[in-house]
C-alpha cells in the first residue's frame, strides 16, 4: 500500500491497487505505528440528498460515521461514491475508504434513485477495520453483500437493512421487496434497526423473533423496541421538535444506540438515548443536525425524566 503525503497536521492519503483512497487527520509530527482497533466502522454508500433543488451528503454509513466523530470515537467508513463527490469537509476527522466511479447515488426524496455507485467489495475494505470494536453494516441500495457480517466475529454489530429492502422499477421508483436472506443475517447481529416506512408490516414480528434486539422506528412515533428474540417489548416515545428535515434520523437513532448500549448493555435506556440523539437531526437540513454527546446527555437531562419509568 502506497501513502502519499507527509507525517503532518492535515490530510494524509493512502492508495491501493483496489482504486479506492483513505483519508485522515493526523496530529502533527506523530509517527506512525500499530494503531489499536478502530472503534467505529460504518458500511455502506455515502449518497446526495436532492434537498430543495441542491445536492446535500446523505447515506446512513455518512450519518452513523459523523456521530461517532462527534462523540469523540475514532470513526470510519468504507464506502463507494462518484467522482462527482466533492464533500469531504463534512467528513473531516473520520477515516474513509471508497471506491470511485463517475457518478455518486443520488435520492430524489427518498422516493426516486437517479444514479446509483458501484457495490463495495469486501478487498476495499483494510483489513486491520475487521476488527473494529463495533460496526454499523447500513445498505441503502444492496451495495453490500449479507455475507459480510461473518467478517466480524469480534465486533459488536449492528445493521440497518433498508437496502436490502429495497427495490428499484421504472423511472428509478424506491419500492419495498422480501428481504430473501433475513434468516442467514438477523441472528448474526447485536442490533437491527428498521423504519415501518421500509418494512412490510407482516414482516415485523418475524424479524424481532429473528433478532437480538430489534427496533422499528416510526417517525413522530416513537419506535418499538424488542428484544430477547422478539419476548420482550416496549414503546419508546419521540422526542418531539419541530421537523426541519427528518432525513437521516434513523441512522443517528442506529448509531447512538449502538454507541450508548456498547457503554451500558442496557437495551432500554440506550434506546431512549438514541431517540433522544434522533431528534436534534430533524431540527436542521441533512448533517448539520447530528449532535455531539453533550447536547444530548444535556437534553436527557432535562427531558428523559418521564422516559425512565419504562422498564
């Protein structure tokens, strides 16, 4: 592997032969050496958002990968976008590695796909990140084969399915599908997430059973949360703000769950602290709403009081 770049403050890039870059931020003067594991690691496309007429980051890999930046965790993600991706500043801090062809996955409010990546191969992705303390496996458009759970034998795992939920048909239209391989995946996970926006109903009760722990998100809402396979379950209420943008909620609801119960294991009160982090990213458009780890402890502080009664 080639590195391109000197051992100073800014931006540090490495090259392979697999046509994909990383980048990072290194503190100045530091040399190089055995890193410890990486602690969070997100999979799955970094996509465009067309937002009022303009092209916004999106992709849950994006989103998951910001909070744990903002939470202060060494973060990264392994992803595929287009050439014609340009955002980079709102990564800074977080490792990145991708593959690059012409175009980056764009959504038309979620309902239409006009340009869709390359999937991501497992050779992309180094090989030291398999053996990262926790990662978010978080399709958005099958970019991501199931089989690659079974690389991470020693991490704590979550996965959002959405992509593999999903179908294209004419004109580029987003539709819901059967999730084929649903057996072969769900039991293999810490967490799955899934919005009642991706999910045939019918299906749910089956992927709880399936699941470790499992959560249906419902917008204003709240989410169902179940766990011990689907035995036990309860209603986690919304934090209620009014909604700017609700793209990218879910994501932020996956990510500060896994952050928070890899801290705790406690099922409940880590969801409660994932609704909680959901809720500052409808206050503003696409990331910009991601919070740090002191504005939500702060409005927990203030507003989870009556949350914490659930048992």
């Amino acid at each position: 592997m080639e590195i391109v770049g000197e051992k100073e403050e800014g931006l540090l890039q490495v090259k392979s032969p697999f046509f994909f870059s990383i980048f990072f931020l290194m503190k100045k003067k530091e040399v190089l050496s055995p890193a410890k594991p990486l602690y969070f690691l997100s999979l799955g496309l970094i996509t465009f958002d067309l937002y009022k007429n303009r092209k916004i980051i999106g992709g849950a890999s994006a989103y998951s990968a910001i909070l744990a930046r903002n939470f202060r965790f060494d973060s990264a993600i392994a992803t595929s976008i287009g050439e014609d991706f340009e955002d980079f500043d709102a990564l800074k801090g977080i490792r990145l590695v991708y593959q690059m062809r012409e175009e980056t996955t764009t959504f038309i409010n979620k309902q239409y796909v006009t340009s869709v990546a390359d999937r991501i191969k497992e050779e992309t992705i180094p090989e030291e990140w398999f053996d990262a303390e926790i990662v978010y496996i978080c399709p958005v458009l099958n970019e991501l084969e199931e089989k690659i759970i079974k690389r991470f034998e020693g991490s704590m795992i979550g996965v959002a399915p959405q992509g593999w939920l999903r179908s294209v048909g004419e004109g580029g239209r987003i539709g819901k599908k059967k999730w084929e391989k649903a057996n072969e995946c769900l039991s293999k996970a810490d967490f799955v997430i899934v919005s009642d926006e991706d999910v045939f109903e019918e299906d749910v009760a089956e992927y709880a059973e399936l699941s470790n722990i499992f959560v249906l998100t419902k917008g204003r809402k709240g989410a169902e949360l179940y766990w011990g396979r689907g035995k036990r379950h309860e209603h986690i209420p919304a934090f209620e703000r009014e909604e700017v943008d609700a793209t990218g909620a879910g994501d932020v609801f996956g990510a500060a769950f896994l952050l928070r119960y890899y801290e705790t294991r406690n099922v409940v009160k880590s969801t409660i602290f994932a609704s909680c982090a959901a809720s500052f990213v409808v206050e503003k458009e696409g990331v910009e709403g991601v919070p740090c780890r002191e504005e939500v402890m702060e409005r927990m502080e203030k507003e989870g009081g009556d949350f914490f009664s659930i048992n």
